[in-house]
C-alpha cells in the first residue's frame, strides 16, 4: 500500500511536519510506502482558472505531477498549521489543483498543529469537508498538536496520548485501505 503524506507549512521548522514524521513513520511500521511531499518545495503556480476547467491535462508539469502523485497513492495524510482558525494556504492552493473526485475511494488521514490544543483542531476540522468533497474519506482519529506536545530539544512527538493516537490513525488507514481493496462477497 502507498500513502501520499503532505506537508502543508510554508515553515520548514513546523510542527505539523514532526507530526507528519510520527505518521509516516508508523505507516512505514504497517508495511507502508509513503511518498513524503513537502508543499514548500513544490512551487505550484498560481490556479489558471480556464486550464483547470479544460478537458485538456493541466500545462503546468509541476501540477501534473502533484496530481499523478496522489493518483497513484492508495490513501493521503494531510498535515497542516492552523493558520487564522483553518488550516495553511499553501495547503489550500496545492487542493485547489486537484480534480473533483482526487480522493475518490481513499481514506484520508488529518493532522494539524495550531497554538493551544483546543485551536489546532480546526485546521482538521475544515479539512474534513474538503476530503469529502474531493471524494475521500476522513477516518475518525485525527491528530492535533500544539507545540507543548513536542519534545523542546528532539523536536519529537513527546505526549503518549498523542502517540497513541497516531497509532490509531495509522490503523484506520490501513483498515479501510485494505477493505476498500477487498471484494465483497455479500452483495
């Protein structure tokens, strides 16, 4: 199985991303490949409204290729800051290229970190909508951090808690990956 795992912080230092670490390398644990893409390095141009609504592929190779990669990817993680209540407009711009049903029959991972527990939820939060638009699937567990759940010195994911949950959203993407993959026999 093969998971496309997005960060979406134009901060190189992010949490978000050391929280992206702790999924990627637990999906790696479950057998995983996961193909790390760091919106910061993509240099996605700005949105040419007229090409998107084109039958014709997109011209820009750098959104071609974004798009093949999630094509090819079995099941996608978000990670994000939380940046004004919602989740970063780098990430915004980098799903504003993808076709409608992008996510189609994947499950979808959502992770963010934000400046107080209760605030980094809201970046997974908004997300959630825009998975289901693009046809995904938001599993149940998603993870937000603040950065008092990270180690000052490691920069590692420090709270067991968080860990855990980590863990969770690792075992349902597997889940429902494997079952999407698996015929049914009742029908």
């Amino acid at each position: 199985m093969k998971a496309i795992c997005v960060a979406g912080s134009p901060n190189h230092m992010a949490w978000s991303r050391r929280l992206l670490r702790e999924v990627t390398d637990g999906l790696a644990e479950r057998g995983w490949d996961t193909d790390v893409l760091d919106l910061r390095d993509l240099k996605l141009p700005l949105l040419d409204v007229q090409s998107y609504q084109s039958l014709d592929p997109y011209p820009d190779p750098v959104v071609q290729d974004w798009r093949t990669r999630v094509a090819a990817a079995d099941a996608v993680v978000l990670s994000t800051p939380v940046h004004h209540a919602s989740y970063s407009g780098l990430l915004k711009c980098a799903l504003d290229f993808l076709v409608a049903d992008a996510f189609a029959g994947r499950a979808v991972g959502l992770l963010s970190n934000g400046g107080a527990a209760r605030g980094a939820t809201l970046g997974c939060e908004h997300l959630r909508s825009v998975v289901k638009a693009l046809g995904g699937w938001p599993v149940p567990t998603q993870v937000a951090t603040c950065a008092q759940d990270f180690d000052a010195e490691t920069r590692t994911l420090s709270n067991r808690a968080l860990i855990r949950r980590c863990g969770a959203l690792c075992d349902e993407l597997t889940q429902f990956t494997r079952a999407m993959r698996t015929p049914r026999t009742d029908a």
